[in-house]
C-alpha cells in the first residue's frame, strides 16, 4: 500500500493517536506516498464531468490537503482558485508542490481554516471536496454544507465524487465496518479523538442535508471510472447548486 517513501510503521501509529490536526502535521511531508492521495483517475473523472458545467472563473478546494484537488481546479477554473485547511503541515506540503506541471496558469492561495467557519465572502464559481467527509460527525455536516454555500456566488457548484457502497458481506464492506468499529474503540479509550469514519456518510442523508441548506442537487456518473455488475456507475458526483 506505501511506497518505500512513505511512512513508517512507527509513524502511522504516532500519527493514528494524535489528533487529527496534529496528526496530519505530522503525515504531511510523506502523505503523497501514501494511498490516502486522491488518485489521479479519479481526479481526471471529476474534471472531464464538470467541466462542460462551467465556465468557472474561481473555484475552492475545502479540506484541500497536500493539494490534489486544487490541481483539479486549476484546469477548471480561469482566474484564480484556493485552497483551505486547517492543518498547517497539509498546506506547506500543498505550497511546496504548486510548481507540478499539472498545474495551469491560474493564480493559488492556501489557506489555513476550518470547514466548519471559513473566512471566505460568496466570491466562488466552484467549490469542491475529495474524501474529506469522514473528519466529520454526521451532527456536523449541516454546518459544513452551510459554509459550502456561504461561500458560493449564486449558481455557484458545490461538488464531490461519492463510491458506490460496498456491497453486504464483501471483504471491502468488512473491512469498512472494522475500521470504523477500531476507530471507534480507539477514541473511547484514548484522547484527543481522531475522527475518520467510512460508513457514516450516507448519500441519501447528505442529499437531505443539501437540500435543507438550500442546494438543488442531481447526480452525474463518472462514467470513466467504469460500472458496478448490475449497470450502476462505480462513483457518482454529487453537483449541488446555489440556486
């Protein structure tokens, strides 16, 4: 799963029993070595999507990490775009990889903010969000999805790919469910809490949820990233609308 660039075994632990801010510091400089990137393809499916949605002059990546998906919203977005977290070490790694060929010719700003209070007026054409959600007890998600549309100018898109659930009894499905049931354990017993869950982000709540702040949401298949047996796309992308 790691690249011999990666983190250690010692690493991962130090970082699993710290906080989630501290944590991240702390993964920062290798976290690109990591499975934990938003993979490329995905990242390709998601701008080949949107893009005949635009056009989009600026765009924010909220909980942007080292930067995957402000490279995503630098080939969508014409003027300028950024890039919020609130891990400090997250946003000097972001920093440091800005100069990737990947990246185009649109101006980028990292900022250090929590999803839950960002410092931004309505000034974004975009808003967007890779495999973030899980930091956030469902309680919280109301307020997150209140700050994604605070800061988007009227029409303005809030969007993020969502997996198809793992079916019932599959290895992925058990693995998911153990995860959680450990992270659970992990932060009865032990503090600060590190919030990272996998089976509570439950579309059809989120989609309530948008609903109820005042996004018109629909849909879209990422076609490329191929279908389930049955005919369903793998991942879909979930495009809210300030309307």
């Amino acid at each position: 799963m790691f690249t011999p660039q990666g983190p250690t075994l010692r690493e991962l632990a130090v970082q699993a029993f710290s906080s989630i801010e501290h944590g991240y510091d702390l993964l920062a400089p290798k976290f690109d070595h990591t499975p934990f990137r938003t993979p490329g393809h995905l990242l390709d499916a998601v701008v080949r999507t949107v893009r005949p949605l635009g056009p989009f002059a600026t765009g924010l990546d909220v909980c942007c990490g080292t930067g995957a998906g402000v490279g995503a919203l630098r080939r969508l977005c014409d003027e300028r775009v950024s890039g919020a977290d609130f891990s400090a070490g997250m946003l000097t790694a972001a920093a440091a990889s800005a100069t990737s060929p990947e990246f185009t010719s649109a101006a980028v700003d990292w900022v250090r903010a929590d999803a839950r209070a960002l410092p931004f007026a309505p000034v974004f054409d975009l808003a967007v969000s890779f495999g973030a959600f899980g930091h956030f007890l469902p309680a919280e998600r109301p307020v997150l999805f209140a700050q994604a549309h605070a800061v988007l100018r009227p029409g303005g898109l809030f969007v993020f790919p969502v997996p198809a659930p793992p079916r019932v009894g599959t290895p992925l499905y058990w693995a998911l469910w153990g995860f959680d049931t450990a992270m659970r354990l992990r932060n009865l017993l032990w503090h600060p809490r590190f919030v990272m869950y996998y089976r509570t982000f439950k579309l059809p709540d989120v989609l309530d949820e948008l609903a109820r702040t005042g996004f018109t949401t629909r849909l879209l298949p990422l076609t490329d990233l191929g279908q389930r047996p049955d005919g369903s796309p793998r991942c879909a992308l979930v495009v809210a609308r300030r309307e």
